[in-house]
C-alpha cells in the first residue's frame, strides 16, 4: 500500500507501508498555475514582470467552459491572488 503525502515545502511524498519503509520517497514539485486575460495588451506590464521572477509560457488550456487561450506560471498561491488583486478580479485563474 502507498501513501501520498504532499506538503507546501516543494515536495510530494510517498511512503510504502508493504515494506516497513520509515523514509518516503521524496520528490521536488514546482507549483504552477494557468492564467487567461481577455485582454493581454492591458496588462502587458504585469506579464512581463512575471517572465522576469518566474517561469512563464503562453499556451492553451481546457476549462468546463471550453478551450482558453492564456499562460502557465509556475509560482504558488500567493502569485495567484496578487494577480487576482492587480487585474481587480478580470483574471481568470
């Protein structure tokens, strides 16, 4: 039997209880996150300043709503809300 244990340091465990294991095997995990604006020439700047502290890629992403263009960024939570606050809620995150 495994156990999956994921904590806010970076990693993802996995423990193996069949083998009395008492260390997980631990893997490094980089958050990351999908962003459309519908209008990205508004908030040019704010892109920009993103690319310069943090992996991002413009690609196209899947919602219940259909296909959106927009970008991946690989930052945590509170990258999210900031640009939530910036953008006065017209991100879609």
């Amino acid at each position: 039997m495994w156990i999956f244990d994921s904590y806010h340091r970076g990693a993802v465990e996995l423990w193996d209880r069949s083998r009395g294991s008492s260390k997980p095997f631990t893997f490094r995990y980089s958050p990351s996150f999908y962003l459309h604006l519908e209008d990205r020439h508004a908030h040019w700047e704010m892109i920009e300043g993103l690319e310069s502290r943090f992996k991002v890629e413009e690609c196209h992403f899947d919602t219940v709503y259909g296909t959106l263009d927009g970008y991946e960024i690989w930052a945590g939570r509170d990258v999210a809300l900031k640009i939530e606050k910036q953008t006065r809620l017209q991100a879609q995150l």
